[in-house]
C-alpha cells in the first residue's frame, strides 16, 4: 500500500481533467430547491423521472467507502456515491430517495429500462458493452482493480494464484479481469461485496480480487493485505436510461458545478484522503 498517496494524487487530478474535458462549463443552483431544477437550465417535465420531483436512485449495497447502510441518514444511505447524487438532486431542485438494487440487473440495464430508478450510482464503470443498454454521465472517478489476501498468505502477485480459489463479484469488470489475468485459478462469482467478505473470513477463498478502496475497507476490518494494484484504465459514470439525453445533460451539468465549486475535492477527501474512511486509497471500479 506504499503507492496509495501517489495514486491519489494522480487520481484526483485525472478526474478534474475528465470532468474538464467532458462537463459543460455552465454551473448550476447548488443550493436545493423543490421547484424541479428551475434556474439550472433544468426543466423536471423533460427528465423523465420515475416519480415527479425526485431522484430516484438505484445503488448495489453495500459497496463501503461508495455505498452503504446508514438509518441515521436522510436518504438511509452513506458514500461517495451517494454524496454525489445527494449533490445532484440538490442541485436539480429534487428529493432524493435510495434503492438498494442488484448489481447485475444496475450494469446490464434492466432496473433502469424497466422504470425502478432514473440513474444507479454503484461504482459502475462505463464500458461500451453497458453503453450499449444504458446512457452514462461524463465520468465522475478514475479507478484501480486490487488483489487482496490473508496476511499470512504466500501469494504475493497476480501470477501466484494458480490453483487458488479467488472472489470476485459478478458482472463487474474485476471479474472481467480476473479472467483475463488470473491464469489458472478458480474464479467464484458472488453477488455482492458482503458475501466476498465472508468467504474470505471463512477461508472459503484463497484471495478477492476487485475494487481498490473496497478491498482497502475489507482490509482494515479483517487480517487482510492488498499485495497488488492494477491500473486498468476505468472511469465510473453515473447510469441512466437508455435515451433520456435530457437527464443525462442535467446531471453532467451539475457534476460539472460540483467540480467548479470546490465540493467534488471537499468529498474526495472526505472518503479518500488519508483522514477518511479509505485511508488514501485511490481508485476502484466495477
């Protein structure tokens, strides 16, 4: 983990120059309203919401330091994703409201295709197989894979894991590197973060290999180490409905408000810095 502070650095300045190159360079009204985004260019009768002056948002929890259980939240959530979306919706004069949502029905478009929610924020990376089912923001965090093992484990890199048993999670684009890069190992697919977890705690796998700052999180509440980083060259994007370029706009004009402001670094340090809840780690995705 002695690379994370560089990471970060670059991490963080590779997300302001995507958001630069991709966002539009009209801000928005920050401050929250409930009349549907009127001021921010943003008319709430073209976004096509699922219900009527609020944001409804899918998101596969728990996914910690992006999404999590909070019942002491407003929305009953916490994380970087949420954060963000939090900002979105203030920013569009919406309420928001959370659906803690499948993974695999988020990334392959089916929950957003079928009206559950208007966007899903969960880690997702934008990829041309999902773009062609669902529409993406401009992105919003560059990212890293992981691999992470038992302290006491004799792997030592990717290619020590033939003849392992290895965790990823489903659908993602761990998963789609593991199988790429982790030659001869047994790959076991589970739904979620939480069950990854599990298994590793029970020994049930020899090593998980997905998201960076969510192996960091699993690494600081068990006897775990990331022994390797992959820089994959991913950016997440917040999801949305195959055509509704109106919300799509919208939302891209309030990640770029977020960026201008100074709000989108205040949250990056607020869950990636060495004081937040992911220790500096850098970037992830899914």
């Amino acid at each position: 983990m002695n690379k994370r502070s560089l990471y970060a650095v670059a991490a963080t300045a590779g997300l302001v120059l995507s958001l630069a190159a991709c966002g539009s360079d009209d801000g928005g009204d920050t401050g929250g309203d409930d009349t549907g985004g009127e001021g921010n260019g943003a008319d709430a009768a073209s976004l096509d919401l699922v219900t009527e002056g609020t944001l409804t948002v899918c998101s596969d929890v728990p996914y910690p330091p992006f999404e999590d259980f909070d019942e002491s939240a407003p929305s009953g959530f916490v994380g970087f994703d949420i954060d963000i979306v939090s900002s979105v919706a203030d920013g569009l004069g919406l309420d928001l409201v959370v659906k803690d949502s499948s993974f695999d029905g988020l990334q392959s478009g089916l929950s957003l295709n079928a009206g559950e929610c208007d966007l899903a924020a969960s880690a997702m990376t934008i990829t041309e197989d999902r773009a062609q089912n669902i529409d993406f923001s401009d992105g919003y965090y560059d990212s890293l894979q992981s691999l992470l093992v038992p302290t006491d484990s004799d792997i030592a890199s990717i290619g020590d894991l033939a003849g392992t048993r290895v965790a990823v999670q489903q659908g993602t684009t761990g998963e789609a590197y593991a199988q790429e890069n982790a030659e001869g190992a047994e790959l076991v697919a589970f739904p979620s973060n939480a069950e990854i977890y599990q298994a590793l705690l029970a020994g049930q796998v020899d090593a998980a290999l997905q998201d960076l700052p969510v192996n960091v999180d699993n690494a600081k509440r068990g006897d775990f180490t990331i022994v390797e980083e992959y820089d994959t060259d991913e950016t997440y994007g917040l999801a949305i409905k195959k055509g509704n370029t109106a919300l799509v706009d919208a939302v891209n004009e309030q990640l770029t408000e977020l960026r201008d402001s100074g709000e989108y670094d205040e949250l990056y340090a607020k869950y990636f810095s060495e004081d937040g809840s992911a220790d500096d780690a850098e970037s992830t995705s899914r």
